[in-house]
C-alpha cells in the first residue's frame, strides 16, 4: 500500500529524515508498518525570518493495509492511468531542427515510436560549443550560429537550468525522469524550485544525444535551415548550408520546427514562404545584480548561509493596473553570473546562468517590463525589430560586445554611475544612463516595480545592487500559429513546436510541447 504524508513542517535545523518518520508516526502510522520514504516534494517557508522551516510531501510504502479514513493529511497514492499509443507511420524519416529541450524530447519521442528523426542544429556539439562561448568571452570573436542561445542543448544550457514551470501536464514526470536517467541530480524529483545548473545540463544533453542515437536518431551539428520546399502549401523538403558550407536537400514530409526564440533569420525566411505568424507579447529590461549575501539575508535574515539552505532565491512581481502591464523578475540565478548572449554581429544583450552548486559571490535576476504584441509597430516583426535596435545600439554604444551598466540608486535618481562596479560579467562595461536608453514606458515601469520592491524587500534596492543592460530575449516576440495537433495553420507537415514557436517559456514547458506534439501528431491511442 503507498499513501500520501502531506504538510509535514520541520525546522531546518532538525535532522530531516529523523523529525520525517516522527510525524508520519504521530498521524497514527506504526513505525514497524513503514517500508519506505520517498520525498515527493520539499519546500521551504520563510515567512518568518527568525523560524524558517521546511515542507514536505511525502509517499510512505506500508507492509500492511491501514484505514487511512480517519487520519489527517493522509491519502491513498493514485495510480497514473498511462494511456497506450502507437506511431500512425513508424520508419518514416522526420526532420527535428534545433536541439533544445523541445527538439531533443520530439526527437527522443520519435525514436521510441519507431520514428527516424535526422536531427539538424545550427551550432556545435556541446564540447566544441563550450570552447567557442569561452573564446567570445575572452576575445570578442564572436560565432552567429554557435553562441549563448545557438548549439546543442539550446539557450537553456546556458542558464541556471530552472525546472520549476506553471503548466500542468503528463509529460513532466517523463521530462524529470529523462534528466535524471542522463545525469540530473535526483534533488529535482521532490524540489519545489528545482535547478538543474549549466555545467551538468551540458552533461545531460550529451547524454540525451547519445540515448536518441541508440534508438536510430541521428544527428548533425553546424547545418543551418535555409529554406523550405514546399508544394501547393506542403512540406516536400529543406535546404540545408551543411557543415562544409555546401547547400544540401533534405527529402521529407514532415519537419519538426524547434528554432528557440532567437532565430531571427529562419522567422525571415518562414515568413518569406508565407509560413502564418503572427507578433505576441514578450519583456524587455535588464539584469540586477546583487551580493548573493544580501539576497540570502533578504530572504533567509539569521539563516542565510545556512547550509541546508543555499543559496537564495526570489520571484517578484509587480502589476501596473492603469497601463495592466506586469514588470517581473525573470530567470534568477542564485550565486551566478552575468553573460553576453550575442548572436548577431553587431548587436549586444545579456543573460544569466548560474552553476549547480550556486555558489558565486553575486545572485542575478532579470528584471523585466511586459511589452504588448504591437506596442512598437503593427507589422509583423515590429517586436522583433525593436529589440534588434536595442541590441545595435548598446553595441554603438559600447563600441565592442559588452553591456551598459547603472547602479540602482542611480537609475532611479537619472545619473551616471561614476565608480567601476563590482560584478560578475567578465566583458566590457560602459557607464550610461538607461533612462536614455530604453524607451520611457519601460524605465517608468522598472522604476515603479523597484520603489515597490525597496520597500517591501531589505537591501534590495541599495548602492550594492546594479543593473547590466540590456535583456531584451526572454521570449519570441512572435507566434508561429498552430492548429489543434501542433501542425502549422497554413503549412501542412510543419510542426513549430517550443519557445520559438511561441508556445512554451522554460525548459520543462518547452520539452513537454516537444513531447506532447509528437504523440498528438504522429501517434494514435491504442483502444
């Protein structure tokens, strides 16, 4: 028998397992009846500062039945219903573009339909990828198609592999488990906010490559999509520019679309092939950075730095009713750092990542205003055009590939920050005001959200926190329009599919679309 143990509070400085067992026993379970515990979710409540504790769910396996009727906070575990499905045209070769989260798991559920999926990415392996970021940060060279948002593993293997995700869906539990089967660690099974870190997400896509290719996948890395070959609005193939520079067809019916959401180029030639899009909501801002210290004692007050703890995290959000914008943190990298995610020659933005352990000196978060659809422009593309001009002109600016820079007190105040910060990018910084930067319906909101902030949130806003400009990718600011089955709306056999296409925004939202577009669309349920 298996049973639910909810809402289990402990203090962080308990032993965990010991006080675990003890409640499970005071909700009337017999210790010699417990076989197992398994930690199904752990969170942590810090309301109060002085008192942090942890919250658990747990699955309890019992030797023997028990009437759980009367007891409190116990359930029976239910059993998933897995529903049987079976490939519609299983040998048929498939065309997977991109190897993000959304092209890896179609490709992967493919494979194990009996699918042969031909795996193309414009970037390189993940290994050679490393040494070609590492080179751009050290000398500026820079490489278009193998970059921070370009290669294997996509733009997320350059993040703080955040898993935590708002969708609901039955695919997250296969997602989870195929992480941890290529090197996740087992924490994110039970974390409430569960990470993954860049240096073992580069270990996990080698993996997921390598598992893809056993079941028939295969891949090819620095081959870049320029066109599609289509008849009477139907995929008939792909041009390819291969590895050796040399334009190479692809003879298929059916091509998995998963771009990540900086492929400006591809948007232009899906566009030129009449391929349906159209502009969607997206943010725009800056990265603020922090002494992790004074995150963790915002957060945690005495117990930061406790080591069952680490380091801290935040989400903060803020809602400017009048214009109903929301301004939000985004993609918070405890104890990481700040990197420029270039991917066009000429222009200039950062990200942030961090590594599995947490442990910089600095923590960094996006901070970022909501932009609608056609706020800039009622084309197609106008979203996407105006982050290019942002991105061309902090490199103007900058007069190299680098980032503006301000200190908080600054920004809000309208001046110059005179002094070299201390911070955690590596590359060049410029001093600048971004109230001259950016547009002021995006320094208004930044400057609402972090008065609100400051007074809601000790040391959040101090001479210690900085802001790193500009970010301006947090999601395709278009929409490659789909159908009920993940099938383009005008392009029968084009399947757009993660945050490219518009319909995901993280890691787990963008691999379970990949998962869930290939079951819709290439399989069938079994009666």
């Amino acid at each position: 028998m298996k049973i639910n143990v909810n809402n289990i509070i402990i203090s962080i400085e308990k032993n965990q397992d010991k006080e675990i067992e003890k409640e499970i026993i005071k909700r009337g379970i017999q210790r010699n009846n417990i076989e197992k515990v398994i930690w199904t979710k752990r969170s942590i409540d810090s309301r109060k500062k002085s008192d942090i504790k942890f919250v658990y769910n747990v699955e309890v396996i019992l030797k023997n039945d028990v009437d759980i009727s009367k007891l409190k906070n116990i359930s029976i575990v239910k059993e998933t219903k897995i529903i049987e499905r079976k490939p519609i045209n299983s040998g048929e070769e498939v065309l997977v573009v991109g190897t993000g989260p959304a092209g890896l798991f179609a490709a992967l559920r493919l494979a194990e339909y009996g699918y042969k999926p031909i795996i193309i990415e414009r970037g390189e392996a993940v290994d050679e990828r490393d040494k070609t970021v590492d080179n751009f940060i050290k000398t500026g060279e820079l490489n278009e198609n193998s970059n921070i948002q370009f290669g294997e593993g996509g733009a997320g293997t350059y993040s703080d592999g955040k898993l935590n995700t708002r969708i609901k869906s039955e695919y997250i539990e296969k997602v989870f488990a195929e992480f941890v089967e290529c090197g996740a660690q087992k924490e994110i099974l039970w974390d409430y906010k569960p990470h993954i870190g860049t240096d073992v997400l580069k270990v996990i896509v080698k993996n997921l490559r390598n598992k893809i290719i056993s079941l028939g996948g295969r891949f090819y890395f620095n081959n870049l999509l320029i066109d599609l070959i289509l008849k009477n609005g139907e995929i008939q193939g792909a041009v390819i520019r291969n590895n050796k520079n040399e334009i190479e067809k692809f003879s298929v019916k059916k091509i998995i679309l998963a771009i990540g959401h900086s492929s400006r180029d591809t948007y232009r030639m899906l566009h030129k092939n009449k391929v349906f899009m159209e502009n969607k909501p997206f943010a725009v801002g800056a990265r603020i950075e922090h002494p992790r210290e004074d995150i963790d004692r915002m957060q945690y007050g005495k117990y930061a730095g406790n080591k069952n703890l680490g380091a801290a995290t935040y989400s903060l959000t803020y809602n400017n009713k009048e214009e109903e914008r929301g301004i939000f943190s985004f993609c918070m990298c405890p104890g990481g750092v700040i990197v420029n995610a270039a991917s066009e020659k000429g222009g200039v933005l950062v990200n942030g990542m961090s590594y599995s352990d947490r442990n910089g000196k600095f923590s960094n978060s996006a901070l970022v205003v909501g932009i609608k659809e056609n706020e800039f422009g009622d084309e197609l593309f106008s979203g996407m055009k105006f982050q290019e001009e942002l991105e061309k002109k902090t490199f103007e600016l900058v007069k190299n590939y680098g980032a503006l820079y301000q200190s908080v007190p600054d920004f809000l105040a309208g001046k110059i920050t005179e002094k070299e910060i201390e911070t955690s990018y590596e590359m060049k910084k410029t001093p600048y005001d971004l109230n001259k930067f950016f547009p002021e319906v995006i320094t208004r909101n930044m400057k609402a959200a972090l008065n609100y902030w400051g007074k809601r949130y000790e040391g959040f806003v101090s001479e210690r926190a900085n802001l790193i400009a500009p970010e301006t990718r947090t999601s395709a600011p278009v929409k490659i329009t789909r159908n009920e089955i993940g099938e383009s709306v005008n392009t029968k056999g084009l399947y757009p599919i993660g945050e490219g296409a518009g319909y995901a925004g993280g890691i787990v939202s963008a691999a379970v679309d990949g998962l869930k577009i290939i079951d819709l669309a290439f399989t069938e349920a079994e009666e």
